[in-house]
C-alpha cells in the first residue's frame, strides 16, 4: 500500500503508480495558488480511499468538491484499476512511511552475563529509544512506556538493536540484532525473537544476510508496525518541504472530515448522468444522502470558524478570552488566510522564514553523506 498525494498546479494531468493493497490505499488531491512570495496556499483537498471508490466499479470519472482551504469549487477526476496478478503476502502489502512501536519491555535469552549489563539503543532512519538493564535479565524504558520511531522507505531500511556500554569513553557497539521491517505486516502486534551477533555492523545493516557474524544469543521484544504519517515524522517534515506538504494535507483532511466536509461519495455532474442509468436507485439515494451531509458539514464549518475567530465580541468575552480562543485555533485558521494571515505583509513574512529555512536546510546537506532519496511523488 502507498500513500499517494498529488499536488495539482494545472488540470489535465495523469499518473500511473503502482500500489501494493488498494484496499487501504489512500488518494489526496491537493490543489494550491501559486502566489508570488507566499508559501502557495491550499485551495482545498479532495480525499479518495479507493477501497470505498472502487468497492463497485473499476473505472471512475467524477466531480469532487474541494474542502479545508481559501478556495472552493469542483475538480473533475477520473481514474481508472488494472489489476495484477500477483499473491503477495500481507507482510509485503504495507505501507513505505509508518511508525515502529517497540513494547517498553525487552527480555534477553541465552545472552552472556556481560551483554545483560549493558543498555540497549533501538534505532531507525529517523528515530531512536534507550532502555535501561535490570537484575532479572530485562530491559526497559525508563518511563514504562512504548517506544515510537519514525519509518520511512520501509521495505529498504531496517531496524538496529545495538548493546551500549555505560562508559562513554567506551561507547561502542559489542553486539547487535538486526530487525527488517519487510518481515512484519502493519498494525499487527508481533513477539519477535531476534538473534544477537558480533561482526560488521555496517554490513549487517546494508545487506539481507541469514548470519551477521557470530550468534551469542537472542532477545525477545514486542513491536507493532503503524501505516501511515504520524506526528513523530514532525522533524522529518521540518527538514522535508514535500513531506512538510503531505502533513498539511493529513491534517486537512483529518480536520474536514470531522466537520463532515469531504465526502468520499461522488458528486456526479450532469454529463454523466445518461452513462450510469445501469445503476440502482440504491446508489442514487446514497448519492442524495452524501449530498445533503456535505452541504450541511460545510455550513456548520463555516459557523464555527465564526466562532473560533475569536475577534467577534458576543459580549460575554473578555480580550484574554478571544486571544486564547483565537491562539488554539491560529493554525487552522491562517491555513485559510484568516486571522491575521488576512493581510499581505504577514503573509510574505512568513514565506521569507520558510524561504530562509529551506536554503539554510539545503546548505547543511551539502557537507552531509546520507542516502539518495527522491522524496515524495508529485505529479503536475
């Protein structure tokens, strides 16, 4: 399964990608402005699960209204299923972006006395957690609770259990164990036993290999393969402007769909009307239904971004009231260039920060050794 996010510039625009599971693949479609110094702002967002768009049909060709941003209006989307004959199993049908819980207990089995001794580093590409050695042969964290570290490129990267010492002039990594998130489905609890080695740590963790050195034991952990964005990818999209995009339109989406304002059902233009006189009446009532909820979630929106503006006075409300109310909601509404974000200047200060941030991003990059990435796919 992907997560796929097309952010439009222009219409008249197709893609073609392959996904895993199209039963829990997600399409955002994510049209922007593209102002002149400003940090192009969304139109809206439309929200496709395929699992319920192609739960009937496998060719679609629709209008779909925008939701959650400055702008309104329709977008009219087709897309179209070819299916592949291919029995994967559901380890491999996962998502490449996700969060790793590690359980805030792990037992050690067979290990030298010396390995219990020492702390353990779980780590990934982008995440790390500690655990502490007890008297009894475990590990754990040290506020009792589950380690999340943020994945990406799921099915290329592994993660590492490396043996610390206490000393930090002998900081080394004695022995290690190897988890490969390509052996685990999502969301899935799993108790894994994972096999401790000494040897080449660089090698073990760049190749597949069924031996990594010599075995001197093996520990058991509890861990559970989250799908999706989350916000432990925070830091990732402060230095990602592509991933920084994606979260904006998770969070969107996630916000409008509260507010009842994306419908995943269809809204259908007159054109297509004489092409679906197969379907029942079933569907045209659903249909209706669909309608009717997302007229009254936008008319409900509207009112309460009235009420969360805070710059109303009812009467009743005092200035420390309305700042607090309008600092709890600034972030939802400078999205739609309300609040202060109304005007010019703040706007164009803010694209002057971001601007300043990216280069400063890009500069450190440059003396960095780190991994070709291509980021996420946009398609114009």
């Amino acid at each position: 399964m992907e997560l796929l996010v097309l952010t439009c510039a222009q219409f008249n625009a197709g893609c073609e990608r392959f996904i895993r599971d199209w039963r829990n693949t997600e399409v955002h479609v994510s049209v922007r402005d593209a102002r002149i110094h400003e940090d192009d702002p969304l139109l809206g967002v439309v929200y496709l699960p395929l699992g319920k768009m192609f739960s009937k049909r496998a060719q679609i060709s629709d209008y779909f209204p925008l939701a959650g941003g400055v702008g309104f209006g329709r977008v009219r989307i087709s897309m179209v299923f070819r299916a592949v004959q291919l029995q994967a199993p559901p380890s491999l049908r996962g998502w490449e972006y996700g969060t790793l819980e590690v359980h805030p207990e792990i037992r050690a089995e067979d290990l030298p006395e010396d390995l219990k001794q020492m702390r353990l580093k779980v780590r990934t590409t982008l995440g790390r957690g500690k655990f502490r050695s007890h008297k009894d042969g475990t590990w754990k964290q040290k506020h009792d609770e589950s380690v999340n570290l943020a994945v990406r490129k799921r099915y290329s990267n592994c993660t590492v259990v490396e043996f610390r010492k206490d000393s930090a002039l002998l900081d080394k990594t004695p022995a290690f164990a190897i988890l490969w998130l390509k052996d685990i489905p999502d969301n899935e609890e799993q108790v894994l036993t994972l096999p401790v080695w000494k040897g080449d740590l660089k090698r073990a963790e760049a190749n597949v290999l069924p031996e990594s050195g010599e075995k001197v034991g093996s520990i058991k952990m509890t861990v559970r393969f989250w799908s999706g964005l989350s916000a432990f990818h925070a830091k990732l999209a402060r230095n990602d402007a592509n991933i920084h995009d994606v979260m904006e339109v998770l969070d969107v989406t996630k916000e409008s769909a509260e507010a009842n304002e994306v419908a995943p059902g269809m809204v259908r233009s007159e054109s297509d009307s004489s092409s679906d006189s197969d379907h029942d009446s079933q569907d045209r009532a659903d249909l209706d239904s669909e309608k009717q909820t997302l007229s009254s979630g936008i008319s409900s929106s509207q009112q309460g971004d009235e009420k969360q503006d805070g710059l109303q006075e009812d009467g009743k409300r005092g200035p420390i009231d309305a700042m607090k109310e309008y600092k709890k909601h600034a972030k939802q509404l400078h999205r739609k260039n309300k609040g202060i974000m109304q005007w010019k200047v703040p706007r164009t200060l803010h694209w002057v920060k971001h601007k300043a941030e990216h280069t400063e991003q890009k500069v450190v990059d440059m003396f960095k050794h780190h991994e070709r990435d291509t980021g996420v796919e946009t398609e114009v």
